[in-house]
C-alpha cells in the first residue's frame, strides 16, 4: 500500500542519517566533545586519531606518528648517534637530548664518540719529577706528593733530583778535633777520643 511504501522511505531516511552522523562522528574528532554514545574521545595526544565507534559506543586512538618526523615509540626516533637519548615526546615528537658522560670521576677523561657513546679513559697524573709520588683522587683528581728523601742514615747528605730521584752522597763523620778519631756505624756518626 502507499502508507507502508512511505513508511519505508522513512525508515531508510533515518538509516541514512545515523550513518552519515557515525561518518561525522570519526572524521571530525577535534570537534568531538560529548557525543551521548562515546563521550569525550580526545586524548590530548597529536600523535593519535581520535575516534568514536557509533555502533560499538567506545573510542578508538589510532597511532599517526610513522615517518621521520614524528613517532608512535622511542625506537622510531633512533638518530644513530650514540651520544643521545632518544625519546618520542607525544608533544614534541621526537627528542634527541644530548648524553652526559660525566662519571664524577676526576680521575677520568669523560667525552662521547658517536659510534661507541660514552668513554671515559684513566687520566695520566706523572708530572715527570722523580721527586714526587703521582697518584690520583677521584674527588680532587691528580695529587703529586713530595718524596721524603731521608735515608735515616746521620752519615749522608739525602737530597732529590727532578731527573734521578733521591740522592745520597756519603759527607763523612769528620768533627774536625783532632783529640776524636771520626767514623761511621750503623748510620751513626761515632767520634771516639784517642788515647795516649
């Protein structure tokens, strides 16, 4: 009949536009505040397409960030520089922050290849006087100590050349009285009073 022919049409009508506002609905997510069927489906993420499933009432965020300039995950942004880390920043997309190689060490030279990342190679703190001990802190960095000389012997001159190190050159025990007769004994210095 003509009545169940237009009811029809109507129906198709209204078919019609639930499809076309579905359609609306996923193209349009920067407008999409509260639809009734999904709610909000923005997820403050550039990275994402925010999506609202009409039939199924639930949101969907599908990745966009594949090529050079953006990122989905931190393994897109590798810049094959060892040097950075490499993040993808939702936001920012990628980030490549520079790598500190300070390992608070002073006994090491810190800097960073690109190849290998980090090196950090022991410092040499010989000043090239043999007449100090060259040793390193790892607070203060090189410490070049004095060399005590002293042999304890009372019958040498004890000194110390930058090129040779310590010397000790024998002076003799001689006290000039010629009442002592002069020498040296275990270090010691002996001036015995001759007699007759």
């Amino acid at each position: 009949s003509t009545g169940s022919i237009r009811l029809n049409k109507m129906f198709s009508h209204i078919r019609c536009l639930v499809l076309l506002l579905s359609v609306i609905i996923v193209l349009h997510k920067d407008t999409l505040v509260s639809t009734g069927v999904c709610g909000c489906c923005n997820d403050h993420n550039e990275c994402t397409l925010d999506m609202c499933h009409y039939y199924t009432g639930k949101c969907s965020h599908k990745m966009l960030c594949n090529d050079h300039d953006e990122c989905s995950e931190d393994k897109d942004c590798d810049d094959r520089d060892e040097c950075t880390y490499d993040v993808c920043d939702p936001r920012k997309r990628c980030v490549n922050k520079e790598m500190d190689c300070d390992d608070d060490n002073e006994c090491t030279n810190d800097w960073c290849d690109s190849r290998e990342g980090c090196v950090n190679i022991e410092i040499d703190c010989g000043d090239e006087n043999e007449c100090t001990y060259d040793s390193c802190d790892s607070r203060e960095g090189c410490v070049n100590r004095e060399m005590d000389c002293d042999d304890k012997n009372k019958c040498t001159d004890d000194s110390c050349d930058p090129e040779t190190g310590c010397t000790h050159s024998y002076h003799g025990c001689d006290d000039y009285n010629p009442c002592t007769e002069d020498s040296c004994t275990d270090k010691e210095c002996l001036h015995e009073f001759i007699v007759g």
